[in-house]
C-alpha cells in the first residue's frame, strides 16, 4: 500500500530571507542616491540671466517679430516707436541691449546710439546695407549692425555676442567695412603700435567674427584671441571692443 505524501512549497531558509532584504535595500539606497545626485547636480547649476533688451521700431509688427524670434534666453524690458521715446525707455530700464531700427522719427538710431552708446550696447537692425549708414552707425558707437533679413536663428546668436560685448555685423556688410580699411590704408599715416598678430585679431573683429570663429582662422585659441584684444584695448587707451572698429576704419587696418 503506498502513501501519498502532501507537497508542501519549501520556506526559503533564514539566511536565504535575511540576504534577499539586503539586497533589496541596497537597490533602494543606490536608486536614491542616483536621484539624489540628479536634484543636486540641477540645483547647483544655476540658470543664466535673461538679457534685458528694448527694442526700437516705428514699426509694430517689426518690434513683435523680433521679440517672438528672440527665445527664452531674452526679456523685452521696453519697447519704443520713436528716437526720443527709446532714449527715454534706455535711461529708465537700463538694459543689457538695445535692437534698434535706424530710421524712425527724431533722429532714428543715430540719435539713439550718440545719445546712449556710451553706456548701453546698441545694435542697429535696419533694411539699408548702404555703406554710410553702416560707418555712420559704427562712427557713433553702435555695438552691431545686422539687416532685417537676417534669419531667427543667425540674430538671436549675433544678440547674444552682442551682448557679450562683441561688435556683430551682417555677413553681406563685412565687405563694406573692409573696403572703408583699405580706402583708408592708402591715407593712413605715422607708426602703429600693433603688432601684425593683434592687426589680424583686429581686422576680424572689425568683420563681426566671434572669438571661436577668429581662434579657428588664425589658429589660436578663443582665450588668445580674447587676450588679444584686451591688449589692443590697453594698447590703444580704448575701453569698449566697438570702440575697436572705429579705430581701425580711421587707421585704415586691413
């Protein structure tokens, strides 16, 4: 006669049990850390600023294309129809840039730029490529000078070299400047105290060129080229880059 014996599911032992809740918590503990160090890691990397800009239009559908192409990294904090208004709204704002139109009504971006250029960093954004508005608005102070057919993307990264302090130019226009040097070369006279490389950093500063893309051309790095130009600056008892171009377009630099 056989006897059927019950099956009966065999209980871990208590060691088997014991290491299976270590591993578990251990799981727990790495996941929490990972997290942890994600939310840390978020904290300790801070947003940067948003740039205060005004911009300057007798145009409102201009002042609201500019505004809707220039991203998050932006904050209008003025707008203005005329160059008196602009004046106005630079001196109580106080921004990190201004986008200005070249002709509005009082004086256009001219006025705006002889008026508040000293302080505040100025780009005329305009229909003209005609070359005395361009050295009329670089003679005055202007930080840039970018035409109104410049794609979203090639402004918004042009304004924030801008705002960094970098002189920024239409591609089309560099070659405008670059003829005004060589008529003035011809003219140029007495010694200069620039050494040939600080002339190169300066030309292609002259052209709008950031200092990665100067780096990448003279095949240096952008800590030089930035080292460059504050020794030009020394140099020339300058104390803005836009003051840069001036200088060159009157020594006739090439």
């Amino acid at each position: 006669m056989r006897y059927s014996i019950p099956w009966r599911p065999c209980r871990p032992s208590t060691n088997t049990v014991e290491r299976r809740a270590v591993i578990a918590t251990t799981r727990t503990l790495r996941t929490r850390r990972r997290e942890s160090s994600v939310v840390s890691e978020q904290r300790a990397t801070p947003r940067k600023p948003r740039i205060r800009v005004v911009l300057a239009d007798d145009h409102p559908i201009w002042r609201d294309g500019v505004a809707a192409d220039l991203g998050e990294r932006f904050e209008v904090a003025g707008v203005a129809s005329t160059a008196d208004e602009a004046i106005e709204v630079i001196r109580e704002t106080r921004p990190d840039l201004v986008v200005c139109d070249l002709q509005m009504p009082g004086g256009g971006g001219i006025a705006v730029v002889k008026a508040c250029g000293g302080g505040t960093r100025i780009v005329i954004l305009t229909v003209s490529e005609q070359e005395r508005d361009l050295l009329d608005a670089v003679a005055a102070g202007a930080v840039g000078y970018l035409t109104k057919s410049t794609p979203g993307d090639e402004l918004r990264d042009s304004l924030l070299r801008a705002a960094d302090g970098e002189p920024v130019f239409s591609s089309s226009l560099a070659m405008l400047v670059l003829g005004e040097f060589r008529r003035l070369s011809k003219q140029a006279t007495g010694t200069n105290p620039l050494t040939d490389r600080e002339r190169e950093v300066l030309q292609h500063v002259a052209r709008g060129y950031p200092y990665r893309e100067i780096g990448e051309q003279l095949h240096i790095s952008p800590k030089t080229v930035e080292n460059h130009v504050r020794n030009i600056l020394d140099k020339l008892h300058l104390n803005r880059k836009q003051e840069l171009i001036r200088y060159a377009i009157e020594h006739g630099i090439e």
